[in-house]
C-alpha cells in the first residue's frame, strides 16, 4: 500500500492505495483544507500552517511516519522532453546536465532525473524521456518540512510526470487526440495527446470569478488555442475530446457551453474504467477523480 500526497491550492491531498496490472486500487482519501494563499503554484507560502496539517493528517492516522510519495506542482521545475538512443542510466544524466548547462549557471545547485516515456520497441530503437532539473534547495525545504511534522518522505515527483504515467497506464485514451485539463482553483493546467502520445501542455489563470459567463469565456479561449496549436502542426489530427479535471458542481453547465462554441466533445472526468475504488468511497468518486494527480503518484 503506497500514501500519495499532493499539494493543490486549496488542499493538501492524501490518497492511499496501489498500483497493479491494469488497475490503480484507491483504498482512501482525505483532504486538509487550505486558506487561500498558503500554497500557491505548488510553493508553501505559509510554513507553520502547513506542518500543523501535516502533523494533524499524521496523528489521525491518515499519514505514516515514512515512504510518503509527494507529487508537486511548480512552474519553478525546469522540464525537457527529449528523444534520444537507448542508454544507460549513467549517460542519461550527463546528457541531462549539458541539457541543462546554461540553467544552472543561473540558479544554485541543481538534481537531475529523467522518465522514459515512450520507446521503441527493439534494443536499438531511440526512446522518449521527460527529463527535470531542480534546484537541491528546494528538494530539501519539502523534505525538511516534511520531517518538522515526524514524517519521512519517500520520493518526491511533479504533476506532468504522474499524469503521463497515468495516460500511459490507461488504455482507455490510448489513440485518442485529446486535451486534458487540470483545474486548480484559478491554474489550469493543460496536455494535448496527439494519437495517446504527449505533445504539448499550458498553464493558464483564470482571472474572472469560477463559474460565471466571464470564466466560461476564458476556457473558451483557452481551449481554443490549444486547437488552433493543433493545427498548425498539420499532423491530420482532429481532436476528439477535451476533459476537465476539477469542475466544480456548480460549473456543470460548462460542458454544453464549451461543446456549442468550440463544437468539440468536453466533459468533466467523473471516472476511470482502470481507477477502482473502495466501497466505502464509491459515493466520493468525483472528489477522487478531481484528485487525480495525487491518484495518478500511485503508479511507480
């Protein structure tokens, strides 16, 4: 049983459960309410406030004592997508720090890693990596925080890796063109998969009030121009299908006003043939689902 632990803007998410064959078991969930401001775009603004939580969620139980898998979510996080031979682990980090070179001239010391994305098949075949440069401060700030609060933790990933990891773990969306949205209070984070394979993403902020005509607006234009992105890259690819992870109840008619001004499938992510769920959360599936970052952390 893995403890995944995601940052959002208004919560700090903990989702327990496993990772297996086809499926993402999710055996609970809880979140610890955030005021507005105490994290923002994954950074802890309010250190005190956050570690009272922390050390909340662990005398309940909710948190152990060690191997939590933080997943954050920071723009701060340099990321390259790279296509490249097949090589060991050793010269794929040497590659990522000459990639990185001219950054690190900038910023105080960085760590490196890398995901394999994708990859062809045969063992001279090139493969697609997503790799990431931090700066070690901030590594160890979430670490140290972490450990204020009696907690170790076990790996600490970022969003875009755990949602490829899920894109690449369901089926469901294997060869679908598709744009996936994340919405995070006022952040919208946005991919496009062209044929199920990675090819873009965005950050937007929305800065009308959720769910007026002035907000609908904004994921007008915002969905729009990740259309129009689309065609420019006159891949013969039509897209299919826009989900939105994070809808609030209350912005329910924004499927139907998006799919008439943009003439596209959209819907909210309620569900996933490959999320099974306790019974004790079935009723809370749309919470789950809105989480789903902090599910997806589950897949090593």
């Amino acid at each position: 049983m893995a403890v995944s632990v995601y940052f959002s803007n208004e919560n700090i998410v903990v989702i327990s459960g496993k990772a297996a064959g086809s499926e993402i078991k999710v055996s609970s969930m809880a979140c610890a309410p955030l005021p507005a401001g105490t994290l923002i775009n994954g950074m802890v603004i309010n250190d005190e406030l956050v570690q009272s939580r922390l050390l909340d969620l662990r005398s309940k139980g909710v948190l152990p004592k060690s191997g939590i898998r933080l997943v954050i979510d920071r723009s701060s996080v340099l990321v390259k997508f790279m296509t490249v031979p097949r090589m060991n682990s050793k010269s794929l980090m040497e590659l990522l720090k000459s990639t990185f070179s001219g950054a690190a001239e900038t910023r105080n010391e960085l760590v490196y890693d890398y995901s394999v994305i994708d990859q062809d098949e045969g063992s001279r075949g090139n493969m697609q990596i997503l790799g990431c440069a931090i700066e070690k401060a901030l590594v160890e700030d979430y670490v140290n925080l972490f450990k204020s609060a009696g907690i170790g933790l076990g790996s600490i990933d970022i969003a875009l890796n755990a949602v490829l990891k899920f894109k690449n773990f369901c089926s469901e969306y294997k060869d679908t063109t598709f744009i996936l949205s994340f919405i995070d209070a006022e952040n919208v984070f946005s991919l496009l998969f062209v044929d199920g394979r990675f090819s873009f993403s965005n950050r937007f902020r929305l800065t009308a009030r959720r769910g007026t005509m002035e907000s609908a607006s904004e994921f007008n234009n915002m969905l729009s121009s990740i259309i129009q992105f689309n065609k420019t890259q006159k891949n013969n690819r039509e897209i299919e299908l826009a989900l939105l992870c994070g809808l609030r109840d209350d912005e329910e008619w924004l499927q139907d006003q998006l799919k008439s001004t943009l003439n596209l499938k959209v819907e909210r992510f309620l569900r996933c043939p490959a999320i099974k769920l306790s019974g004790r959360l079935m009723a809370r599936e749309p919470d789950v689902m809105k989480n789903l970052i902090a599910v997806a952390n589950l897949i090593r």
